[in-house]
C-alpha cells in the first residue's frame, strides 16, 4: 500500500540517487583496505581536499569546470600517492589500533589545514545544472542528484573494467587475496599499493565534486566519511560490489526511514538507521553480502 | 633515536619559550571575555562574529577608552562545545572579567549556575536562553535585543500580516540541539492559538543533510510556511534543498543566525533570491560606527576585510557595544569595576541604539532583554534588504510563555 | 643507584604480592600522593581547574585502556559509555534527590550494563569490525538520549544538577571538586593497577595476544571480553557521572564522537596497556590545547601579533598539532609516553653504564 505513496517514491529515488554518490566514497575505501589493509578513517577528509580544491578552483579563481575538475582529479591522484609513500609506508607492521589512530590524526591534520588555506567559511560549488526538479511520473526528481549519481556510475563502470580487464587492476586483486604470491610472481606490491591510494583519491576527488555541489564546501564535508562505515559493513570490508550495494543501500534507507520515522520519533533517524542496520548486519552476517569470511589460525 | 631526541628539546624550548613570553602580561585595564566558535559547527559565523567585537573594542580604547579605562577583551576559542565552552569561562574568570558573552545556547544553559554564583554577568544576544527575559530570576544572564522566542513572534506576526489564515500549514525546521528547540513551545503556543496545523523538522547536528525533511515538507505536508531556525552550515545547505524540492524561498523565514551574506553566499546567491530571514541588528556599512571603523582600518593602512559591514559582523559590533554600554554603565557604581556593578550597568541601559543598529533598548531589572524588535530581510541581488520595519510580534505571547517557564524555576531555584 | 631490586627482601606473602615492593616506589608514590593533597595550598583556582579536567579525563582514559590496551577490544564508543553515565548521576540526582556518592556508582554501573550489551557482537567479530560496532555504539546512545525525553530531560536535552554535597559540605569551588575527583582517580588508578594483575587481568592481556590461544587454554573469551566491555564502561560511567557532578550540568555534548577520539589518543599517546601511560596521556591531551594557545600566542607576540589577527590561524593550528603529534608519536614512539618513562627510569638505573 505505501508503494502507491508518491512520497515514498520520491524518497527512495532521490535516497538511492545519493546511495550512488555514498557508493563512490566506499569505493575508495574499500579499494585502500583491500590492497594495503588499511581501514582509512581519513576518507571523508579526502572527499573534503577534493571538494575544496575544486571549490576553490571554480568559486576563487571563477575557472571553468573543464579546466578546474581535471587540475583537482591530478592533485587528489597526487595526495594519494603522497599520504601512501609518507605517512602509511612507515607504518606498516604496526597493530591495527595505531594505523586506525594514524588515519584518524590525518584526518584531523587534513580538516585543520583546508580551513587554514581557504578559510572557515563555506564555499558554494557551482555547478552548471538547473536546480528545478523533474517531475517523472509524479515523482521529483532532482537534475543534481542525478547528475551525480550520473558520474558516479560512469566512475564505476569504468573502474570496474579497469579492475578487471587491465593488467593493474588485475595485479591489484592479486595483492588483496595474498600478498606473498603475488610478490612471488613479480608483482610489485609497492607500486600496487601506491596505485590503489591514488585511485581512492581519484574516487574521493569525484565525490568531493558532487557532495561538495549538494552540502556547500567546508571541513564539515569530512562527516561524509562516517556514513561510509555502514555502507562497506553491509557490503563487505573487502568488496568493491558489495561497496556499491552498501552505499545504494544506506542512501534509499536513510532516506525513507527519516521520510517516515522522524515524525515520531522527533528527528534524526538519518544519521541513526543507517547504523542500526548496521548493527543489525553485524550480528546476523557480520561479513556483508560480499565479504570474505576470515579463518582463525592460531 | 637522534630524532627523538631532537624533537624533545625543540619542543621543549618552545614551550619554555611560550610560556614566559605568554605569562607576562599585567596591565591596569578592565577585563572583559567570551568564547568564540571558529572550528566548530558554527564556524560560519563565529569568524565574522568575533572580529567585530574585538574590532569594536579596538576602537573604543582608541578613542579612550571608557571613561579613561583600556578594555581588555579576551576571545578564547571553544568549538562551539559546552566542555571547552566551560572551561573558557573558569579561564576568563581567573583573569578577572567582570562581563563575558556566552557564545552559543548550549553553553549558556551549562554555564547559568555559574553566572550565578560567581556573580558576573553574561549577555547572549540574540539566541541563548528565552526565559532569562525575567531578570528576577535570572539575575545574571541578559538576553539582549532579540531572543529566540521574540523572532519567532516576529516571523508569526509577518506570516499573519501576509494572510495566513486557520489551518495554514507550518513547518517548523530546527537545528536539533538546545539552541533549536529553544523555539517549540512559543510557536506551538502561537500556532495553537491561530489555528495553524504546525509540524516539527529535527535536523542533526551539524546539519548537513535534510533531504527526507525537506522532501516531507514540500511534497507530503505541502507547507504554506516554513520557520526555520538553522545556523551554521545548515541554512545553505536548506536553500539548496529547498530550491531542489521546488519549495518558493520566500515562503521560507530563517531566525537570526540563518540570515547572514555567508549563508547565501555558500549556497550561491543565484539560488538563494527571495529567501527570508530576521535580523535584530542593523545590515550594512551605512551606520556611523561602521564607518569609524573602516576609517580605523584605513588610517592603518589596510583595506577593512569584505565581511565588514556584514550581518554577522555588525551583530559583533553590537556585542562589543552592549559589553562597552553595560561597563560604563556599571563605572557609575564605583570602582573598581566587579561583575555585580556591571549587572546593574546593564540594567541601566536606556535607548540604547549605537547609532541605528537597533530600536532603542532599554533594560530593566525586570526586562533583561529589553525590546524584542526584529526586521525581516530578504536577499535581493547580492544582499540582503529590508521588506519590513522593525516589529515586534505576539509579545504577550512571549511574556505569558516568560513567567509560566520561570514558574518551574523559581520552585528549582532553593536547590542551586 | 637507588633503584636497584637487590638488597630488597620481603618477609610476608602480602608483602610479595604488594603493588609497590620496592622502597623506592613506595617512597615515591606517597611523596607524589603528599604533593597531590598539598597542592590546593599552593596553586590558584584556574590551576585546579586543569587538575581536575586532568583527573576526570584520567579516569575515563584508564578505563578505554583497559579494554583496548589490555584486552585489544578497540573502542570508538568510550564518549557514549561515558554519556550512559553522565544522565543516569543527572536524572537521579535531579529528579530523585539521591546524593553523588549514590549517583556516581549507579551511573557507573548502567553504564556496565550498557557496555556489555554493546559488547556482545564481539561473540562474533573481532577487530575492526567490532571498532565499527562501537562506532555505532556511540551514534545509537548518542541518538537515544537525544531523542528520549524521560532520559535527555525533554526538549533541551541537558539536566541541571544540585551542587554535590558530602554531609552537608558543598563542592562549589575548583579546590572543593579536587577533592570530590582526587579519591575517585586513586580509588580507580589502584584498582586498575591490581586488576591488571590479577587473575582477570591476565585472562584479558591472554585475549589481546592470541585469544583462539587463550581460548584453547581454558579462558572463556567471550566471558572476559563482555567483562572488559562491563569493566571498561563502569570506569566510563562513573567518569561521566563525575564529569556530571563537576559540571552540574549533564549536555551530550560533552561526549561526542571526538571525545572517543580523544580518548583514544590519550591511550595511545600514553602507551597502550599500561595504567600509568592512561593518566600520561590525559596529562598530555588535556594540556595540549591550553599550551599550544599560550605557546602560539607568545611567539605571536614577540613578533608583534595580536591575538585577534591570529585567532583564525590558531585554532586551525590546534587541530593541525593535534592530529600531527598523534601521527608523530605513533611514527617515532608508538608504545607512547609510557615507554619513554621507561627509558628514562632506564637510563637512570643503569647510569653510569648504557646497557
């Protein structure tokens, strides 16, 4: 019966159109944790450089779209690489809860230094589409959001061919299954772990494009990171499908939860449903959809 | 391990550095402090907010002070959070200030008992705590100009005036914290006696994301009205949602601290045209003050920042002023200068306008607010203009709901 | 010299099994112990202010390390623990009237219960994904509270508290409080100290290590791991409940998901595993922002600054020391402040040799 509310269409389409664009961000993190194990809880600040350089490119110095999106994508590839070979090289071998800790100061170091080069106010992020909804069958849908989702996919099909097809994406699925024989076979795994941050710079410099577009640009997009967790828990910590379902899943779920709950409940299931469907999944399939179960040894 | 080594000392000849430099500092000067939000979830007004209040200061001692004394204004950076906001306040108070603005309602909520106790007093103009109106019993806290629940009178009173009759439909979309919901009862209490079908709309801090609220209240609700009282982050972020929903932005009226150019400045001034908000405080370079302080800019050899001039800007220069006014109201009862002689400075404070900033507010020990005037403004182009004159709605509305809320207190206030 | 072990004999069981056995830890422990009660003669208000912050935020933190540094669980959602609480002492204080020598326990011991809930995924997951659980943990309590009127205290969320009282005596001063956080942080720093070494203790450090080991041993895992939860959480509650009696006021605010973090900085920075490095890290954690704004505003005024032209910079600057130092510590020392205690006491023990 609540399948015949129009409300609940235009929520779920619009939820699942932003499920796209939290997909994007899992991605990337779940790209990181594959290759190099890394839970990277510095992702949503990634998001955040990506969508401030472009911010800063378009709103600052007024470039146009085609020459300031290419410059970010370089300089989000470029940090990549770079927080790779500085900060998480030297860290590795080191218990789990430093390298948590290490990602979480990252995040902190990254959020301090955008507002000291841009400053603490939010910078709008203009892009050329028309703000008006479509209305589709009774149901709006926002050009803006599909726009994004839009882009997100065409990243995600191409990344998946990418993953699959070429030789890079296949030495990096190698390296995430077990990183001894593919050093065996000659793949160098040092390069492949330096790709596999560039690429969630990549994925990150995107998102920061269309998240920065939908929230206003400032250090506050960085929360987008946290919204992450569920997504990759249900999907699964070492599944780039599973990322996408997870993301699909937790933006059509916020979504309507919050279109139907908040009224109740005064508010603020958005950011609660997700993570109780989180804790729901950790307790009955607590590797995802996709995940890989990992066996014990003593 | 020559690394750690080399870190150590460095670090260490820093802070000796620091901290001798830092200690030393006695001057005979009146001391007056507040905390200021520049990291935190309101951010986007505290770094406008501030410099005027630390601008305005500058210009006071530049002209001499205040009645021959230096002012010494202390701003000590709190994340817009109540822990670091009370430990401000225990700073502030050990340097001897005998007036503080309490940034934020949520610290002005945590630090009342303290105010209090410590007998010094502490304004919050234009958000704080809407019950402090009665000075009696809240002696120390002043909640000047404008509090929450006299915007919300004022934007009632303007949707009234634009022919919302019974059973119009109001959204109410607040920030979900202390400073948000500070605004329920009295515009449940206003829309129960007008007939209004209202509905709430909690957004999370710190309000980033209200796609469900705004879809409900665009297409499932159909509001005729929307009061929104956001801050920080949010108000962009709602203009942009609303404009996507396709919900008219002049049916939309922010409260104070939604209504800044840095608001629609970050959701793009194209997309924010028609949308509402109140002010308490006057907009614009065109007031004397301002342009004192434009000329001080220059006769230092600088060009006055963009944001001066600005709403929040001149909310801060209104601080300072309320801070300055409530000093040198205070001097007449002494020296030297304690936080009690200052509460009773400020309970003398009469027509009070700092040059057309605001109608003339006058305080009384009763009246700790002293007016309860807003002006709705509405981006037009680049800027915000007026639409009305300065208004005043349901003001006993306002009152009753004053003296039942303090009802509960004075029987509470035996325990404190 | 004088720390040497030889030349020290006991001569009862308990003097053997004694937390201190040698002279000169135990000289040094009561001289530190004189210093400590002292110090309200000597120091001013604003002084005793930061030793309080330093005490509360000491106990919170050797609770956390409990359960991360001892039993490896990590745990995003002390922050929430703490929150549990903080309310529990504020709602049965202010509604109920009971005094903070009730509230305080009580709050701690909600806070167990809700701990060990929280901790029973950790039947099934382990590591990271139990560091997510409690992340959720700490939205989920967070959001309960906010969203519960009978608990959050109706549409404001914060709860006044009455001035704790001790037989009619008011806590209202800094110096007062000192002496309502000191005998909580010793009760809860010896009790750590002697659960740690305790049978329950070794069964945790047993856990951390290799816990299908230790399960194969005989140690029930899943026993000791909702104990740690339980054990950590009441060091947690009863921390927020202080916080609480401090404040007067009970805000979720206080207990955000960055003060998990800063919790966990704290151990980390302290040195996971061990009681000490917990009160070296909230040592460290609490004066960082109150130093860091003394020593940047100084230097700024040698060179001419005034605060207001900096303030913007300076609080950016904190969060950039802040996560700089935490990725410091962690790349040139990452068993933390502890270790380097050690070293020192080290260096001192073998002088004049070098090994």
């Amino acid at each position: 019966m609540f399948f015949m509310d129009p409300f609940f269409w235009d929520l779920f389409v619009n939820g699942l159109l932003i499920g796209c664009m939290y997909a994007l961000v899992a991605v990337g993190f779940v790209l990181i944790y594959k290759a190099t194990s890394v839970i990277n809880f510095a992702q949503g600040d990634l998001v955040m450089f990506g969508g401030y350089i472009a911010a800063a490119g378009l709103s600052l110095y007024h470039l146009p779209l085609w020459t300031a999106a290419p410059i970010m994508l370089a300089l989000m590839v470029a940090l990549g690489f770079a927080v790779e070979r500085g900060i998480l090289r030297p860290l590795i071998g080191q218990p789990v809860v430093s390298v948590v800790m290490v990602t979480i100061g990252l995040a902190l170091v990254f959020q301090g230094l955008a507002a000291m080069i841009w400053g603490a106010a939010t910078i709008n992020m203009p892009l050329p589409i028309p703000l008006k909804p479509l209305i589709i069958w009774e149901i709006f849908i926002s050009p803006i959001n599909l726009v994004a989702a839009g882009l997100c996919v065409a990243f995600l099909v191409v990344f998946a061919y990418f993953f699959r097809r070429s030789r890079m994406g296949i030495a990096m699925r190698a390296v995430a299954d077990d990183q001894q024989s593919a050093m065996s076979v000659g793949i160098n795994v040092r390069v492949v772990f330096a790709i596999s941050w560039a690429i969630a710079g990549l994925a990150s410099g995107i998102g920061g494009l269309v998240w920065g577009n939908m929230l206003g640009v400032d250090t506050h997009l960085a929360l987008v990171g946290l919204k992450v967790f569920p997504a990759v828990i249900l999907g699964g910590l070492d599944s780039v499908p599973g990322a996408v379902l997870g993301g699909l899943i937790v933006g059509a779920v916020e979504s309507v939860a919050a279109g139907y709950v908040d009224p109740y409940v005064g508010g603020g299931t958005k950011d609660f449903a997700p993570f109780i469907i989180m804790i729901l999944a950790l307790m009955i399939r607590p590797y995802g959809f996709f995940g890989r179960e990992i066996i014990e040894r003593v | 391990m020559r690394a750690k080594g080399w870190l150590a000392i460095a670090l260490t000849v820093a802070v000796v550095v620091g901290l001798s430099v830092g200690v030393a500092d006695a001057k005979h000067a009146i001391k007056i402090g507040g905390q200021c939000d520049r990291t935190g979830a309101t951010k986007l007004i505290g770094v406008e907010i501030c410099p005027g209040v630390t601008d305005y200061i500058k210009l006071v001692n530049k002209k001499g002070g205040v009645l021959g004394h230096t002012l010494e204004y202390t701003e000590v950076e709190h994340e817009y959070r109540v822990d670091r906001g009370v430990e401000a306040y225990e700073r502030l108070k050990r340097d001897g200030v005998v007036a503080t603005l309490d940034y934020g309602t949520p610290i002005v909520y945590a630090l009342t008992p303290r105010h209090m106790e410590d007998r010094i007093p502490a304004i919050t103009p234009g958000f704080g705590r809407a019950d402090s109106l009665d000075g009696e019993v809240w002696p120390y806290i002043f909640p000047m100009a404008a509090s929450y629940w006299s915007q919300v009178g004022g934007a009632m009173q303007y949707i009234k005036d634009k022919g919302a009759k019974k059973g119009a439909k109001i959204a109410y979309l607040y920030f979900d914290n202390p400073a948000g919901r500070e605004g329920i009862p009295i515009i449940e209490r206003i829309a129960k006696k007008e007939g209004y079908l209202l509905r709430h709309f909690a957004v999370p801090s710190p309000g980033l994301e209200m796609g469900p609220q705004v879809i409900d209240i665009t297409r499932r609700l159909k509001a005729d009205w929307v009061v929104a009282h956001l801050f920080g982050r949010s108000p962009s972020v709602s203009i942009k949602e609303f404009q996507k929903a396709g919900f008219p932005l002049d049916h939309v009226i922010s409260l104070v601290w939604g209504a800044g150019e840095a608001d629609a400045e970050a959701a793009g001034w194209d997309q924010s045209q028609g949308y509402l908000g109140l002010q308490f405080a006057a907009v614009g370079r065109d007031l004397p003050v301002i342009k004192e302080i434009i000329q001080m800019s220059k006769d230092e050899g600088k060009e006055a920042p963009k944001y001066v001039g600005g709403v929040y800007y001149n909310r801060g220069v209104l601080i300072g002023a309320i801070l300055v006014e409530g000093v040198r109201q205070g001097l007449q009862f002494g020296e030297p200068l304690t936080g009690e002689k200052v509460k009773k400075g400020y309970e003398s404070i009469k027509n009070f306008t700092l040059g057309g900033f605001l109608p003339p507010m006058t305080v009384t020990p009763q009246d700790h607010e002293g007016g309860g005037w807003v002006r709705l403004y509405q981006v037009k182009g680049k800027e915000w203009v007026p639409v009305t004159d300065w208004i005043r709605g349901y003001r006993d509305e306002v009152i009753k709901l004053v003296n039942e809320a303090n009802k509960v207190a004075k029987v509470v206030k035996p325990l404190q | 010299m004088i720390n040497r072990e030889c030349g020290v004999y006991q001569t009862t069981y308990q003097g053997d099994m004694a937390l201190y056995p040698l002279p000169l830890a135990k000289i040094s422990y009561a001289l530190l112990l004189l210093v400590l009660l002292a110090l309200p003669l000597a120091a001013d208000s604003h002084t005793m202010a930061i030793m309080n912050l330093i005490g509360l935020a000491a106990i919170g933190a050797i609770g956390l390390n409990i359960l991360t540094g001892y039993t490896g669980q990590v745990s995003l959602g002390h922050g929430a623990f703490m929150m549990v609480g903080s309310y529990t002492a504020a709602i049965l204080s202010s509604r109920y009237g009971m005094p903070f020598w009730v509230g305080l326990p009580a709050g701690g011991a909600v806070a167990a219960a809700v701990g060990a809930f929280f901790g029973i995924p950790s039947l099934r997951i382990k590591g990271l994904y139990l560091a997510i659980s409690t992340l959720a943990a700490q939205f989920i309590i967070e959001w309960c509270i906010n969203h519960i009127p009978w608990i959050g205290g109706g549409a404001q969320s914060s709860i006044y508290v009455p001035t704790p009282t001790l037989f009619g005596w008011p806590f209202n001063t800094e110096y007062r409080r000192y002496f309502m956080v000191l005998p909580v942080l010793i009760l809860a720093y010896v009790g750590a100290q002697n659960l740690v070494r305790s049978r329950v203790g070794r069964a945790f450090i047993a856990i951390r290590d290799r816990d299908v080991a230790a399960e194969i041993i005989g140690v029930d895992i899943f026993k000791y791991k909702l104990l740690a939860f339980a054990v950590s959480s009441f060091y947690a509650g009863v921390a927020g409940a202080l916080w609480t009696y401090y404040l007067k006021i009970a805000n979720y605010e206080h207990f955000i998901l960055s003060t998990s973090i800063s919790y966990l900085a704290m151990i980390i920075i302290g040195g996971l595993g061990s009681v000490l490095g917990s009160v070296f890290g909230a040592v460290f954690i609490t004066l960082l922002p109150i130093v860091l704004v003394y020593v940047v505003e100084g230097i700024a005024r040698l060179f001419g600054f005034t605060y207001a032209s900096i303030a913007d910079f300076l609080a950016n600057l904190r969060l950039i020391i802040y996560g700089g130092l935490i990725i410091l510590f962690l790349a040139i020392e990452p068993e933390g402040l502890y270790r380097m205690w050690g070293n020192i006491k080290r260096y001192f023990r073998f002088w004049p040799f070098s090994y």
